[in-house]
C-alpha cells in the first residue's frame, strides 16, 4: 500500500498577519492598491480642478428684453389735415406696393380756397398788367400775360384800364385847359397894359399942352384938372392890370407845379399799386401751389411697399382730424434688427461691436437654438420703462433672418419678443469661488 504523503499549505501573510497584535498588523500589512489609485485619483482630480477654474473662462453676460424690428420701422399713415373719409382702397393685412392708393380723403375747403385764389391770382395780375402798361404808357393788349386771359377777363381788363387812364387824362385836361385860360387871360391882360401905356402917353402928351396953355391962361383951370384926373385914372388902372398880370403869372406857375405833382402822384401811385399787385401776385401763385398740393393729398398712397395693418377707421364720411393715425404700413423688408432695453447697471459694460445671443420667445432656445447678433449702436440717453425703470435702448443686428423649426426655415417677423445675453466680459471659474471669500475680507473688521 502505497503511502502518499500531503503537505500543508504554507499560510499566506494576510492570515498570519491577522493574529499579529493591532499595531504590528499595521506596520506588517503591505498599502491596498485600490486606495492608492483612489487618492492619487482624488489628487489629480483636484489639481486638474483647480487648473481648469483658473484656466477656464465663461462669457460675462448681461440679459436684455425687446422685439424684433424691421430696418425700415413701421410707417405710420396720418391724415394731413382737417378732412372726411370717401374711400377706402386696402384691406386689413394686404400687401401693397409703393405709391399705391390706400385711402381717399375730401379736404375740407381746399376747393373754395383754389377757387378763390385762383380769381384773386387773375385780378392782381390783371393790376399788375394794368399799372405796368400806365407806367410805361403803352397798351396792355403787348402783355404777355394779356393772351392768357379769357375773353370776359380781358374785356374787364380794358374797362379798368380805360377808366384809370380816363380818369387821369380827364384831370389832366382839367389842368391843361385851366393853363390854357391863364394864359388867355395873361395875354389879354398884357394888350390892356400895352393899350392904356398907350393911352398914358397920349394923356401926358395931352397934359403937357394944356399946362402950357394953362400958363398962358388960354384954358381955364377946370379943364386942365380934368386932364390930370385923366392921367391918374390912367396910372391908376396900369397899376391894376400889372397886378393882375403878376397874380395870373403866379397863378400859371402854381398849375404847372399842380400838372408835375399830379404827374408824380399818378406815377408814385401806380408803381405802389404795380409793386403790390406783383407781390400779391407771387404770393397768391405759392399759396395756390401750396393748396393744390393739398388736394393731391386727397389720395393718401403708400410710402413703401409693405403689409397693410391696424386700419382705425371704416366709416365713409367720417371726419379725420389732423396728425390722426389711420393705419400702419410695415415693410417688406425682413427682419434685421431687434431693439433691446439695457438696464442702467449694464450700460456702462456694453459698448457697439459686442456679440449676442438672441433667443426668441416664440421659439424655445432649447428646441431651435438662438441666433447670434452684434450690437449696432446705443442710444445716447436713457428713457423711462414703466417696469425696468431708466433703460437704454439699442439695437443689435441679426446674423440670420431665419430659423430652423421643424425642419423648416421660418421666417423672422417683426414684433416678436426676444431675450438678448450680450457678451460684455470673461471670467475665470476660480473668481467664482473667491468672490465671497474677498467679498468677506473686504467687509471684516470694519464696523458698520
């Protein structure tokens, strides 16, 4: 019988360490491996941790709310002035094309006021013809202006003209015939004095005989008195009729004068009334263009081509008052920009070239993403928001005009509201986390 012999396993060092007292199965038992992996793990974890909060970076943004508008803004369609409704030509969401007829108004009053200019153009042309022709003592018939007149109009233009021109030529012969008997007068007066120098001499001659004769007492006393009461009587009416020859002399040069200043009157007036009447002229030709501009206005056509919105009044006849909103007009133009309020505590971080995110409401940007954006420019002032307070606005233009939803590119319309994150800054991780430690330091041991 065959013998076999076994031996013993060996005990491992594990087992035999394990009977050994506590501190000497410390110090006997080689480190487990796993824990060494799992703290050199934890370190480089740390480390790497540490690295990348100091390294990393993430955006600095500054969220902002408004819409979505076109580059060309929405256009307001007011009436001009004073008018009533009488036809409306569009309809409440209908693509229209620029210079299109939207609405026909009635302006009140335009018609009486061109009607009325358009005769008080004529009567003041017609003084200005009237008074150049005067001036220049021609007829008014050589007026260009005198061919563009109606037949009554010219009619009524010779009439006038022929009264005025009567009326001065009649105080001209006046005049001339009032000379004309000075003159008369003056010669008559002029034979008379020759006439009694005549007889003056004749009496002298007369006188001188007799006082010859009275020396001699050939005559008698009475009768050589009655031929020196003669020569007196003589004298005494030459004296008359140089006095009269002066006062008809005086008289003559006072109507000459008289013919000159009526002259210079007639003139004087004339140009006044031509400069008036030119200048009336001129200044009734603007207000007429002015109201024929009004009534052109009668037909309100579309600034741009667009869509038709927000018609506010339908009722034919209807009184628009002026500067009254009649209906918007949004252009055609796609979406390019979105307008965006910018608290006060951001402004002083945002500046025009930064990126943005625009996120639009309608469109979830976890489903269908965002659309990046650049701010364009900053509005210089700050406006009241009834709920953020001052804002500033701005407006950041859009890299697409479009967004994919459903497999679908969907057009961007204006109006929509959106959430704008611009990018202003970068900032480390690290800073995150010692943000409260310098925030704290910074406060302690100071008493408040």
């Amino acid at each position: 019988m065959t013998r076999m012999l076994t031996m013993k396993k060996k005990p491992t060092l594990s087992r035999y360490n394990s009977f050994l007292p506590a501190h000497l199965a410390i110090l006997k038992t080689p480190p487990s491996y796993l824990a060494f992996t799992i703290a050199i793990s934890i370190s480089v974890g740390i480390f790497i941790a540490i690295a990348w909060s100091y390294f990393g970076k993430l955006d600095v943004q500054a969220t902002t709310q408004g819409k979505l508008i076109v580059s060309g803004r929405t256009q307001t369609i007011q009436a001009f002035e004073l008018s009533r409704l009488q036809q409306i030509h569009v309809e409440d969401g209908q693509q229209i094309k620029q210079g299109d007829p939207l609405l026909s108004v009635k302006v009140l009053g335009v018609d009486q006021d061109i009607l009325s200019q358009h005769y008080q153009k004529n009567f003041h042309a017609s003084e200005e013809m009237i008074h150049h022709a005067l001036l220049n003592q021609q007829s008014i018939e050589i007026s260009a202006y005198y061919s563009q007149l109606s037949a009554a109009e010219q009619t009524q233009a010779q009439l006038s003209y022929q009264t005025i021109k009567k009326e001065y030529e009649t105080l001209l012969n006046e005049i001339t015939n009032e000379i004309q008997l000075n003159r008369v007068n003056f010669q008559a007066r002029e034979r008379e004095l020759k006439d009694i120098n005549i007889l003056m001499n004749n009496i002298k001659k007369r006188l001188d005989a007799h006082t010859a004769l009275s020396q001699k007492q050939l005559i008698s006393q009475k009768e050589f008195l009655e031929q020196e009461r003669e020569l007196l009587l003589a004298r005494k009416e030459k004296t008359t009729k140089q006095s009269e020859l002066s006062i008809l002399n005086s008289q003559h040069h006072a109507l000459l004068e008289k013919q000159d200043r009526i002259n210079a009157q007639k003139h004087q007036e004339w140009h006044e009334k031509y400069q008036q009447a030119k200048f009336k002229f001129v200044s009734l030709e603007q207000e007429l263009i002015k109201n024929q501009e009004r009534n052109q206005l009668e037909v309100i056509r579309a600034p741009v081509d667009g869509t038709v919105q927000q018609i506010a009044v339908y009722t034919l006849g209807a009184v628009l008052q002026p500067a009254q909103q009649l209906m918007v007009i949004v252009p055609n133009n796609h979406v390019q920009l979105a307008e965006v309020k910018i608290l006060n505590k951001d402004i002083g971080f945002i500046q025009e070239g930064l990126k943005a995110d625009v996120k639009i409401d309608a469109f979830p940007y976890t489903r269908y993403g965002t659309i990046e954006g650049e701010v364009l420019s900053i509005s210089r002032d700050s406006t009241q928001d009834d709920n953020l307070g001052l804002v500033y606005l701005a407006q950041i233009g859009l890299s697409s005009k479009q967004l994919l939803v459903e497999g679908e590119q969907i057009e961007m319309t204006p109006g929509l509201s959106i959430v704008a994150e611009i990018k202003t800054d970068k900032r480390r991780l690290i800073d995150y986390l010692l943000s409260p430690i310098n925030e704290y330091t910074a406060t302690a041991m100071i008493e408040k």
